[in-house]
C-alpha cells in the first residue's frame, strides 16, 4: 500500500543473487538474496519501497524495449550511451520515490553501501533491474544527498508525456549513421569510452574503434587487452587484428 502497487507482487528470497532485483511487469517478483532474511527491518523496508517503485512505474516494459532497441541498433554509440543515461534516471526516480516516504537521506545511503558491498563479482541478468550497479551507485548516493529537489512521484500522465518525449528523441539518434559528418574525431570520442565505468560501452567502443581501423586506436585497445571484462577483452583484440598494427603483435601474442 505504501508504494503505491495496485497488483500482486511475490517477493522470493535465492542464493543466486546478492543483490535484490526485480523481474516480470504483469506478473512481477522481487527476489532478494538469502542474506535479506537477517536484515534489519529498515533495511527491508528501504529496498522493497525502492523494488516496488520499479513495479508501480511499469519500468519493467521500458527496460525491454530498451534491450531490443540496444540489439537493433547496436552499431550506434549513441544508443547505448542514452539506454545508459535511461537506466539511470530510473533508479534515481526509484530513491526518490524511498526518500519521500520519510527516510532520511543518510540512512537511505547507508543501506544501499551495505548492499553494494555483498556484491562481489555476481551480475543482475540485464532484463531485470538490481538495486545497486557499480557503475551508477556514486552518481546515485550524491543525488540521495543532494538539496531542494523536488522527491515527489510523477503523475500519470506526466510519465507518459516523459516516455514519449524520449521515444520521439530517440527515434531520429537512432538512424543517426555511426561516422556521422557532426562527429568531428570519431577515434577520440571511441577512446575516451573506453574508460567508461560500463563495460558495455567500453565493448562497443573497442569494437567501434575496430571498424574505423585507425592506428591512433592501437594504445589504447592494448590498455584494454587487461579490462576487467572477459567480454571487453576479447573486442579488444579482434579490433587490433583489425587495425593491423606491428605494435599491437607483441600483446597479443601475451595473451
């Protein structure tokens, strides 16, 4: 009732998650992991206000069309930096939504470290929304305590107008071609992503760069041959096969 969901929701608790997540519109769950069972009350009551903000949103068809939106045009940088800038202002309406029930801002914060902190190595599946990435959580607990913003929930009909808004942007950036003739350096906008906190748009620009076979790109790919991410690295490497460097043998022969 305090969040507002007018349907039924089943909350799970599974060892195969360290972090609380939520799956399914019609039908939503919420899994928390099996540690939430020795939670405080506070803390469950922060992460289920900020679960079941995602449900009462109806973010979950969003985020769908997000992904299909992301395989489709995959090429295009442009996609995954606002698909990016999209998860985002979705978890931050989601805080906003916990704040305005009266929990105070440090405590609010507080829970969400702990809980960021159990995440070690495991990922959320991307078509679910995790209370907590490591590429978003600092930009999120600066705006928890960030002043005079206005923390109440949009109205219907202002949501709507939002969604379609962006819909309506985002149709004509995504026809936008790839080299672009408003894209002045193509390799240094692709570089400086390659030192994104996501490893998706790191994969892209490695892949990217890969596709414009400029020789500029070759240091910087090498730098990513040791990327945290299996993935990163593995594009990474394809793409200085693509450039054809003498200077990138060495490192990949490392491997």
């Amino acid at each position: 009732v305090e969040a507002g969901v007018q349907r039924p929701v089943r909350v799970l608790l599974s060892d195969a998650v360290t972090v609380p997540l939520t799956w399914g519109a019609w039908a939503p769950v919420v899994i928390l992991p099996r540690a939430a069972a020795t939670w405080p009350a506070e803390r469950t009551r922060v992460v289920l206000l900020h679960e079941l903000a995602h449900i009462e949103r109806w973010d979950y068809p969003a985020l769908l069309m997000t992904e299909i939106v992301c395989a489709v045009y995959w090429f295009n940088p442009l996609v995954w930096i606002a698909a990016k800038q999209g998860a985002m202002e979705r978890e931050r309406a989601c805080d906003d939504r916990a704040l305005y029930s009266g929990i105070a801002s440090d405590v609010y914060a507080g829970h969400l470290l702990e809980i960021a902190r159990a995440q070690v190595e495991a990922e959320a599946p991307r078509a679910a929304f995790a209370l907590t990435r490591p590429w978003s959580l600092s930009t999120r607990v600066r705006m928890i305590f960030a002043r005079g913003l206005d923390r109440a929930p949009l109205t219907r009909g202002r949501m709507l107008s939002a969604g379609l808004a962006a819909l309506l942007l985002a149709l004509p950036l995504a026809s936008v071609e790839l080299w672009g003739t408003a894209q002045a350096d193509p390799v240094g906008a692709r570089v400086r992503e390659l030192r994104d906190d996501d490893p998706r748009t790191r994969r892209y620009a490695a892949w990217a760069l890969g596709e414009i076979e400029d020789r500029r790109a070759v240091r910087p790919l090498v730098e990513r041959l040791g990327d945290g991410d299996a993935d990163v690295r593995l594009v990474a490497a394809w793409a200085l096969g693509e450039v054809k460097d003498r200077a990138a043998v060495q490192p990949l022969v490392r491997l």
